[in-house]
C-alpha cells in the first residue's frame, strides 16, 4: 500500500515556503502522493457542527489556504509525486472553471492530477458561495457531466441547468483522463454515483483493527460489485483511505477512533488499512494542534513513511 501526503494549508502555516519545502520533503521520503482539501471558511456560529454529534470546528482550520492554489506550486516543486485532492467540494465552485483549473495543473505536472471530489455537507460554505445544501448531490453530477464533456474533444456542446457551451473550443485539456474519485459513500445514491463514475474511493476507516477492516473491505467489495454490473473494468480503481491523525501522548483507550492515539496505534490503522485492501493512504496531519511547526510536522511525516516502509 502506497502513502499520500496532505500538504499543510492550516493556520500558522507560512505558505511563501512551508508548501515548496513539504512537497519535496515528502516526495524525498518515498511518499507517491500529495494531497490538499478545502475549507472555504470558518463560521464562528456553524450551522452544523464539524462531526456528529457536537465536534467543533478545529481551530487550525480557520485557515485553509486555496486547494488549487496550494496543489499548483506542489506541482512545480516535484517531478513523480501524484497531485490529488481530497476533497473539492462541487457545489462551491463553477463547473468549467473548476475543468479548466484542474486540466492547467494537469498540464503544469505533466500528467499528475487526481480529482477527488465530494458533495460537501457545511451550509455555511454553501451558503457563501451562491449554493444551497438541498442541491448538494445534483452540483456534484452536474460537475461530472461538465468535466466529461469539457476534457472530451473540441468543439465542446453542453447544456444543463446552469452551464450552456455553444460549439466552443475549452482548452488546455489534460495530458490524459484524469482519474475523478469521490468522497462520502454513506447513502445509496452516493453508493451508486461512485460505482457508475468514479475512478475511486476516498472514505476514512470508521472502527480501528480487524472489525474496521472487515467493514471498509465489505463496503469496496459492495462498490466494486455495483461497478462491474454496469459494465466497468474494477482493476482500474482505486480505494485511497483518508487518515486524519491525532497524536496523544499516552495510548487510546480500547474506544479510540482510527487514527487517534500514539504513533505505534497510528501505524497499526495503517495497517489495517492496508489489510482492508486501500490501494494508498493519505497521511494527514493539519488537524494536529501540537505541531509548532511545519518542519516539526515534515519530522513526523518521514518517520511514518521511515517505519511503513520497514513493516
């Protein structure tokens, strides 16, 4: 199993230099990917909280610098690494501005990008961008409809509720398809949307050990199955588990979330992951408040990538 990166884009984080130094040190350290998310903003009343039942928001997202932004100067800054994101929230962006976008960073790594994208769930966020939340699920199809089209051959014709292109030529296109992978999973519908277009899974490990890697592998095996009866080829995707870490000074008791707790009980949800079948993991630490600094972060980062490699 392959390990990502989330590149650091939280509060504290001195992006003229902590972004160019993290891409380069992770893909040094043998990391294959490098990963961003969005936060569009930081509501200090939130419509809901950050997790059920009652999670605040963490603070280190008060920022989150720009996704695109973020991922275009790892581009620059590295060679092989793979350039995801995870997760682009549709309905906060306009569809062939965000093809355009994700195909010009395509074109500035040679080949790289991936993109994961999500229906997101913070009214907030939606709220900001001219959105509403009730749509959620129809921006994210429109989305996928758009870049089917817009990444297809010139002249491009679409039409949908909210985009129209007359016969126009939209460039430049991406080196090859680039992969589209979705977040969440948890509804039928979501179940069905991914089985029929994505390339892949984004989901977290809900439950650490054996009993979360039953669960994670029954729901790809279920994903995978849906898939194959519309005709897909299953080989080509991929399940990339999102770990968002949490580092205690003593262990997690025995009701610890995945990825909560020592590095030792880091490294066994990496494992279990692993056992899960993920084809890849991505290493986030934004969340980690104890971080002073992104070089302290790249510290630990290596070590995790030091010992997986040695398992």
């Amino acid at each position: 199993m392959r390990l990502g990166l989330r590149l650091p884009q939280r509060l504290g984080t001195d992006l003229q230099h902590d972004v160019v130094e993290a891409a380069r040190t992770a893909e040094a350290a043998g990391y294959a990917s490098l990963w961003t998310y969005e936060r569009l903003l930081f509501p200090e009343t939130p419509a809901e909280p950050y997790a059920p039942p009652n999670v605040p928001w963490p603070e280190t997202q008060r920022q989150a610098a720009d996704s695109m932004a973020v991922l275009t100067a790892a581009a620059v800054a590295t060679e092989q690494v793979r350039l995801g994101t995870a997760v682009l929230v549709a309905g906060l962006h306009t569809p062939v501005q965000l093809a355009k976008q994700l195909a010009t960073i395509d074109q500035i790594s040679g080949g790289r990008v991936i993109a994961g994208m999500g229906t997101g769930w913070s009214t907030d966020e939606f709220q900001a961008a001219g959105a509403t939340r009730a749509d959620r699920g129809r921006f994210l199809d429109e989305t996928l409809d758009v870049f089917d089209a817009v990444w297809g051959p010139d002249p491009v014709n679409f039409r949908s509720p909210r985009v129209v292109i007359d016969n126009a030529s939209v460039l430049p296109k991406p080196v090859s398809k680039i992969p589209v992978m979705l977040g969440g999973g948890g509804s039928a519908k979501a179940v069905q949307r991914m089985a029929k277009r994505a390339d892949g899974w984004l989901p977290f490990l809900t439950v650490p050990g054996p009993e979360g890697a039953a669960e994670l592998r029954a729901s790809w095996d279920r994903i995978r199955e849906m898939a194959s009866e519309y005709g897909r080829d299953t080989s080509l995707m991929e399940m990339v588990v999102v770990g968002n870490v949490t580092f205690t000074d003593r262990p997690a008791g025995p009701d610890r979330s995945p990825f909560v707790g020592t590095v030792d009980q880091i490294m066994d949800d990496i494992h279990t992951a692993a056992e899960a079948g993920a084809d890849e993991l991505i290493v986030d630490l934004n969340l980690q408040d104890w971080f002073t600094s992104t070089r302290q972060m790249l510290e630990t980062a290596v070590e995790i990538r030091e010992r997986a490699a040695a398992s």
